[in-house]
C-alpha cells in the first residue's frame, strides 16, 4: 500500500461486448423489412467514447419516405385501425417479452452508440423501455377510460422524431403509447444513435407485429424535415432541442395536423436551508451529471439557499470528486461520453463564456481518456441570472450555481426561464414543498428527489419547453382523437 | 443529572469530551437536545436509493483480492452465546491468529469478540499462541438490552479491562434515547469512556434496529462521538434488521462529517448480517466512497462477524486456485 494512492481504485469491470453484433451496414425498416434506402445514401455512425467506427447507417430520403408512409397507411388502413384493443395490446405486450429477453444486448448496443455508462442503460434506460411497452399494453383495450370521450379514435400515420440523449427509451415514449391507441408511426431516430431503434425493428418482424405498423427511416435532420413535411402523416411528434421545434412548429402551421412538441429546459434544483443537506447533494448529482447532463429536464440550474451555500458547495465538490468518468462499458462508471464531437463543442463554448462573464468553475481533477469525446463535471459558482450559463440550456455535465434568500425569491428566479419542462425543490418541510410545487411553472416538479421517470406518470413542459404530454393517461390523448373530431385528411398526391 | 460535564481523560491525545461538548455548544439537557434536533434530517427515499445505487460497484481481478485481505483484517470475530465454553473461544482465537492454516498469507482478523467472563481466557490463549498484537474486545454494560444499574455497567467495563479487553463495546441505553432523555445516554458514554480511560477503546453500539428512523441513526452517532467513542458501531447482533447498508451509510457520512469539523477520526464498525464476501466488499465501497479511502484501515473499520470470514477465506482460495472448494476446506470453530 502507498500513502498517496487509494489501493481500492476498482480494477476496470467491463460489461461484455460480445452480447452484441453489429452489422458493417444497416437498412430501412419499411413495411415490415429492411430495405435498401432509394437515395443510395449511407453515413457512419460511431462511438463517440472511442471514436470508432461501429455502422453505416442509411440516409433515408424523401422517395424512402414516401414508401415508408404509404406502408403505415397501408397498415393502419388494412389491418391496424381493425384489430380490436385486446389484440393490439397483445403485440404490446410481446414486443415487450422480447425487449426483455434482450434486455442486456440492448443495453450494450445504446452504450456504445450512445457514450452513456452501461451501468445506466442496465439500470435505467433500458428497463423503463421495457415498462413504457408493458404499461401502454395494458391501456390498448380501455381507451374509452383515458378521458377523450366514449368512442376514442386514432389519428392513423403518426410521424415521430426522437433525440439522441435516450435512444430507446425516447423510442419507446413515442412508439408505445401510438400503436396503443391505433396509431401506425413511421419513426426517425437521432443521426448519431439508430442502432437501437434498428434492433427495435428486428423486435417488430420477431414479435410478428403487422407489416407497416411501425416503419424506422434513419437519416439525418433533411430525412427529419422532409418527414414534419409529408403531406401523408396525421399527427407529429418531436423530442428534441428548442430550435428544431419552433421549425417545425413553422413548418406545420395551418396544416391543422395535431402535433406534440418535448423540447429544451433549464431546470431549477432548490434546495431550502432545511433540506436534508447529504441526500440533496447526491440529488444535485443526479439531476446534472446523470446520462452527462444531457437531458432536457437535468437540473441545471441549482438555486440553494444563501445561508447554506458554502457549505452545500464543499459538500457537492467533494461527492463530485467521487464521480467516475471514463469507459462507459465499465460497469463502475458513473459518467461516460459526450455523444458527439459537435455537443462537446457547444459545451465547451457555454462553459468559456460563463468564464469570460466572471462565473467560477470548478472541475475535478479526474483523468480523461485520450480518444472520443470528453468533459470533466463542472459547477460554476457566482453565477448570476444574467449570465449565459443561467439562461441557456448548455445539455452537458455542468451545473449554474445561483443563491436565493426567501422562498419568494426562490420561486421568482426558478420561473425566469423560457423554458418550463422540470424542477426540483428539497426540503424536509412538506408544506413548503407542496406551495412550491404550485408556484413553479413546470412540467415535471419532483420533491426531495430528481430524475425519476415511470411510465405511468406524464412528462412534458411549459412555455419553450413544449406542449403535450408523454407517459400516463395525459400521455395517450395526444395519439386519440374524438370520433366528432374530422380527422386530418391525407392529401390525394401521396397515395399515388 | 449533572450540569457541567466531568472532566475526563482521554487516550491517544483526544480532546477530552468536555472540550469537544464545548465546541458543539453543548452544556446541558437542553444544549444536546437541541443540538441532536438541528442536525440536518435524513432522507430514507435517497439514502436508500444512495445505498442501492453503491451495491452496483463491480469489484473484480485485484481489487477484489484486495478487499478480501482488507475485510479479514477488519474482522472483529465473535461469539456472543449462552452456550460459549473455554474451548470454542480458544478455537476461536487459534482461528482469529491463523484463519487459514494451510496459508500464512492470510492477515490476522482484527480482534477477537467476546463475553466478558471469557476475556480471561481469549487473552491468555492468544497470548500463549504469539498473538498478543490480537486485541480482545469485551461486550459490555449489561450488553445486549443494557438494562441495568449504572454501577454494574461500570463495574462490568472494569471486569473486562482487568482481565484484558482493549476494547469495550458497550450498548447505549435505548430506552433512555427514545424517550429523548439524551444527556442520560450521554452521561452513561463519558463515564464508560472515563473507566476505560488510556486502557481500552470504546466502540459505542447505538443498536440501530431498535432507534428505528434514520434521524436517530444520525443523532445517536454524533451524541456518541461527542461523548468520547473511538467507534460507533451498529449493532448487538441480537436485533433485526442490523447492519443494513444505509444505516452504515450515515454513520459513515457522520464520522466524515465529524472529521472535518473536529479533525477527529472516529471508527465505523456494522455488525449483524455480513456474511458473504460480496456483503464485506459492499460495506468497503461504502467507506471507500461516503468516509474516505482513510477508512480503509482495521484502526477505523471493523465488522462484527462470525460466519463471514469462511466465506471471505473460500473467496481468497477461489481466487488463489480458480475454483471453489468445498467448506470443508475451511475450519468450522
């Protein structure tokens, strides 16, 4: 034993690659097989821990999806809109079977596409996958109970675009409530994650679900865009970043299709000078640093009371210098990779201005890698409501640090945001809690706790941060229509 | 009850708890209690999801070996029954000296646990066998219940230490705790720790099980370090649930604490319920990751076990020959 180093650093514990095999290139996913993509396109997809190359992937084009479409209109038309609830619900409940026989391939595959830590897609985002399936399964044959009239009906092609911070699970929030309400999807995943969604695809033919009922077009943000503007899709729904959804919300004006919008935040994590100091430091951790910090309800603005600011920030900096960034496939590892060379940039562009406008950052002095994409967790102390930093959402490990004096105040800076999609508040006093959970203009409130998901529990925001809900009863009444309700009609040109 | 503290001795240089109580503000009845209740409040939802999320670190190859050698050395082996004679608690200590007859590579355990009518007999065994480095800890104060009059609780600590305990692990008197009489439990530890004076170690069991909430966890640990404990310990043994891993959580994150605000390094020792080596290396991520890598160390971490050191050996052969042998390999005491 030497003085200095601690003899219990854990030997590396990797999780087994050979679970997974990936193939040199994938297909579409279309009307129930993989196709080669019409445009001839394909682009790499790689791990952004490694930097290596792990597929190409298709770019799907406007032809790939207008096949895609037609599968889903076809399926929805012919079969999907037929089939009683109960056996809709049957499918869901064998996609999930099979999700879960699969559970640890899954789990590898979004770990090396994605750079997040094994330890989380075992633990967190593969599991609440599987749940999202199970729990939608068990509404497909009570739909008149979800609160949208006697005689719920579906729209019928339901276009979806899902982000690359939780592949699957941004998958399975989208694919699972849809075909549960009748919906046929035509899904593109991130450009930077298909894997998952791809194996996914390979669930569907092994789950024998109808051919169309569920089409995987990958590509990049044009396949995106020509998606929001196909004239065959019915409803849209989009997870992603602020920006891209005000596009879309532009692009799909006057069009009368119902869309679903999940887009940024900046997350306030209040923590009261009663709260219960040691489990509000791991809830800090938990809602900036989980999945890196890019999640777009992360707790990335931490107010905490003034009079026990010090002491909360020596608490955070030394739980911090616990946190252990590195392999994302060793089971030990609490932050992995940032998932691409162009997030990191964004990163590290936010973080320098938040040092040129006098903010302190701190880092601890772990070790990096020397290939793939890297940040160290960082917290930036004296940082004030005009800073860059407090306002815009930077989606990486780095965490704002403001101070508050009153409840009142507390509740006013947490609301001065664009953005509205979740925030914390720890205390052990359980009426303050229950006021500040009324004041905070936020989707998501957790209390003494961050970062919880459940599928039967609804997610979404206000204001920037979107509209709709995902998860729970509010999550089906996006994908229901009332039978009243004259449903959107495709134009003529795409049934061609 | 008495209004000022007595002043008391205390080995190794520590503050005598008098000053320490000073430091804290705490003068009285009404001081410790308020003190203890202005403690920050333990969340049992994040503990516990703390604690779980702690028992998914994969401890493999060296480090695992490592662990292993660690959780033998911190074993304070015990034997705690009605039914204990002289020859299992000479067994128990040939045991304690040489775990491993067949591989002198294997460390010494910690300490040897026992009654104290059997200190006697620990000592001189252990003696006779070249282990004098093996300290014999005696349970004391009326151990388990702690029921009984303060005077035998002080005489029963003399009886040990005259026979040859270095360490006392006494119970605090729960009931008194529970119905907030604070400064009673208190009092109790200063004149415990007054009795073992530069003699022996007092490792102070707050008995967790019976304090219930995680809040009394933290109050009880920080009442017994101020009152003079080298250690806190969780349990009697006798009681479930023991050492579950959030209670050792917060008594960790409380010495820590302590530490930093005393410069003062008090000892953790769980008890009750570790019996496999994958429950030893839990209880070593724990430290290594809530007290500190300072903690790895038997003079600041004990586990009161009896079974667990088969398993911890049996996990040492596994690893030595690359296949389990059968417990017949290993010495049944």
């Amino acid at each position: 034993m030497t003085e200095n180093v601690n003899p219990f650093a854990y030997a590396p514990a990797p999780e087994s690659r050979e679970l997974v095999s990936i193939e040199s290139s994938y297909d579409l996913f279309i009307n129930g097989k993989f196709v080669a993509p019409k445009s001839k396109k394909r682009f790499v997809t790689i791990n952004p821990a490694t930097e290596e190359v792990l597929s190409k992937i298709s770019l799907g084009g406007k032809d790939d999806l207008d096949l895609a479409v037609k599968a889903a209109r076809r399926a929805y038309e012919s079969v999907w809109s037929k089939l009683p609830g109960k056996e809709r619900g049957k499918y869901l409940y064998r996609i999930a079977r099979l999700m879960q026989e699969r559970a640890r391939e899954f789990a590898v595959l979004e770990t090396l596409d994605n750079g997040k830590p094994i330890r989380e897609t075992r633990d967190t985002d593969i599991p609440l996958a599987i749940q999202h399936f199970f729990y939608h399964a068990g509404w497909a044959d009570k739909l008149e109970f979800a609160g949208n009239g006697a005689n719920p009906r579906a729209h019928g092609v339901v276009g979806q675009i899902i982000p690359w911070n939780f592949p699957l699970l941004m998958l399975a929030w989208k694919v699972a409530p849809a075909l549960a309400t009748g919906n046929t999807v035509v899904l593109k995943p991130a450009e930077t994650t298909s894997l998952t969604a791809l194996l996914f695809a390979q669930i569907c033919i092994d789950a024998e679900l109808p051919p169309g009922v569920v089409n995987i077009v990958t590509g990049d943000g044009s396949t995106g865009a020509s998606l929001v503007a196909h004239n065959g899709v019915d409803k849209f729904a989009f997870t992603g970043s602020t920006e891209v959804g005000k596009a879309i919300n532009r692009s799909l004006a006057s069009s009368g299709k119902p869309v679903t919008l999940e887009l940024g935040g900046k997350g306030a994590n209040i923590v009261f000078e009663d709260a219960a100091i040691d489990q509000a430091v791991e809830g800090i951790v938990q809602g900036i640093f989980f999945n890196q910090g890019h999640v777009c309800c992360a707790g990335s603005r931490l107010l905490v009371q003034e009079n026990i600011h010090d002491h909360l920030i020596e608490k955070l900096e030394r739980r911090i210098e616990k946190i252990r960034v590195g392999d994302p496939m060793d089971k030990n590892t609490d932050l992995g990779a940032i998932n691409s060379k162009e997030q990191l940039q964004k990163i590290i562009e936010l973080t320098q201005s938040g040092e040129i406008e006098g903010a302190k950052a701190w880092q601890p002095d772990c070790a990096l890698p020397s290939r793939g994409f890297w940040f160290r967790p960082t917290i930036f102390t004296n940082v004030t409501g005009a800073h860059r930093i407090a306002r815009e959402e930077i989606f990486g490990p780095v965490l704002s640090v403001l101070t508050f004096r009153t409840p009142q105040e507390a509740i006013e800076k947490a609301n001065n945001t664009p953005y509205g999609l979740a925030a914390g508040v720890w205390s052990e006093k359980g009426s303050r809690l229950l006021w500040a959970s009324r004041e905070l203009k936020a989707g998501v409130i957790w209390a003494n706790t961050y970062n919880k998901f459940d599928a039967a529990s609804p997610f979404g925001g206000y204001k920037e941060s979107g509209w709709g809900r995902e998860g729970g009863r509010h999550g089906l009444l996006p994908y229901l229509t009332h039978s009243s309700t004259p449903r959107v009609k495709p134009s003529k040109g795409v049934r061609k | 009850m008495a209004k000022v503290l007595r002043k008391v001795e205390m080995n190794q240089g520590r503050t005598s708890s008098s000053d320490l109580a000073t430091d804290f503000g705490i003068s009285d009845d009404r001081s410790l209690e308020l003190f203890l209740k202005t403690l920050p409040g333990v969340d049992q939802v994040g503990v516990e999801a703390r604690a779980a999320e702690l028992a998914t670190r994969s401890i493999k190859k060296e480090s695992k070996s490592w662990a292993i050698d660690m959780a033998i050395s911190m074993v304070d082996l015990t034997t705690l029954e009605g039914a204990d004679t002289e020859g299992k608690v000479r067994s128990l200590c040939n045991k304690a000296h040489r775990p491993d007859p067949t591989d002198l590579g294997v460390p010494h355990v910690g300490a040897v646990c026992v009654y104290n009518d059997m200190v006697g007999i620990a000592r001189s065994h252990l003696d006779a066998i070249g282990a004098k480095e093996i300290p014999v800890a005696a349970v004391s104060t009326a151990f388990p219940s702690g029921r009984a009059s303060m005077e035998v609780k002080l005489r029963d600590t003399r009886d040990a230490i005259e026979a040859g305990a270095s360490e006392i692990d006494m119970v605090i008197d729960r009931g008194a705790f529970l119905s907030g009489y604070y400064k009673s439990v208190f009092d109790e530890i200063v004149a415990i720790k007054k009795e073992c004076g530069g003699r022996a170690h007092l490792k102070v069991i707050l008995e967790t099980g019976e304090l219930v909430t995680y809040d009394n966890v933290r109050r009880a640990s920080y009442l017994a370090m101020i009152a003079g404990a080298d250690f806190i310990k969780t349990s009697t043994g006798k009681v479930t649930p023991a050492a579950t891993a959030p209670v050792v959580l917060i008594m960790l994150q409380a010495v820590r604490d302590f530490f930093d605000r005393t410069g003062i390094q008090i000892g953790v020792k769980p008890a009750g319920g570790i019996r496999t080596s994958k429950d030893a290396i839990k209880q070593l991520v724990l430290v290594n990751e809530i007290a500190g890598p300072e903690w790895l160390n038997p003079r600041y971490f004990r586990i009161g076990a009896s079974a667990l050191l088969n398993d911890l050996l049996m996990q040492r052969m596994k690893m030595r020959d690359g296949y389990y042998a059968s417990s017949n390999y290993v010495s049944v005491e």
